[in-house]
C-alpha cells in the first residue's frame, strides 16, 4: 500500500491533489490485486488499470501546460519521462497478464508506484520553487 507523505508535497495544492489521486487509484488496485487470489478479478484489474492510465495521461498534460504557461525550463526532459511511462503502461500484454494475473498485477503496480514515487521526488520536485516563486501555490 502507498502512504502519502509531505515530502511528496509540491506546494502547489492542484499539483499535489493530482498526486494523491493517482497513488489512491493505485491502492485501489492494490486491494483488487490482493483479493484476486481467490477470485478472478482480471477484468477489475484491466478497467482500474485503465483508469489509472487515463489519469496519469490528464495529470502529465495539466503539469506540462501549466509549466510551459510559466515558461519552464527543463520541460522537454520532463515530457519525454512521462512519455516514456505512458509508453510502457500501454505496452501491457492483456493476454500474459489474464495467464499470470496475480504475479503480472503486482509487478506492474509496484513498477508504476515506484515510478510515481521517484518521479514526483526527483523530477517534479525541480518545478516546487519554480512555480511557487511565480506566485503558484
Ligand atoms: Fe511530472
Ligand atoms: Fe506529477
């Protein structure tokens, strides 16, 4: 399960309203993955994970469009992070997944979780001063 913490906090309250929501929709699946050893849960798990996916696709364009409107830097090498974990996210085999439903979910969990995680830490992170020095909070 993912707990939020404050040193994930961006001091931008949208920002890190966005951020709660995405790691809530991934306990979410968390706790369908976790009962789908006694039940099938896969077509639970495919419609959550799409869910997340569609998301994590709104959260990245909110970021992006609110830092190239404040003119951002380092914005391309942001975009081609969250374009690459786009990439992977949607490159999931349903089919090898529905085979090793269990093992494949919380593989996958753990890699997008951890990779929310990281990101949020290192790269977005660079934006907090940024943003908040242009009066967003
Ligand atoms: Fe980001
Ligand atoms: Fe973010």
């Amino acid at each position: 399960m993912f707990n939020w913490k404050d040193e994930y906090s961006c001091n931008v309250s949208e920002i890190d309203l966005q951020h709660k929501n995405l790691f809530e929709l991934g306990n979410k699946l968390y706790t369908i993955v976790s009962l789908s050893q006694k039940y099938d849960r896969f077509d639970e798990i495919v419609k959550t994970l799409e869910e997340l996916r569609n998301y994590t696709i709104y959260h990245f364009e909110f970021e992006e469009n609110l830092l190239k409107l404040h003119g951002y830097e380092n914005i391309e090498e942001h975009k081609k992070q969250h374009e690459a974990f786009i990439k992977k996210v949607t490159s999931i085999d349903e089919e090898y997944m529905d085979l090793n439903q269990k093992k494949v979910s919380m593989d996958l969990l753990t890699f997008i979780l951890d990779w929310i995680g990281n990101h949020i830490l290192k790269t977005d992170m660079g934006y907090k001063e940024f943003l908040n020095n242009k009066g967003i909070y």
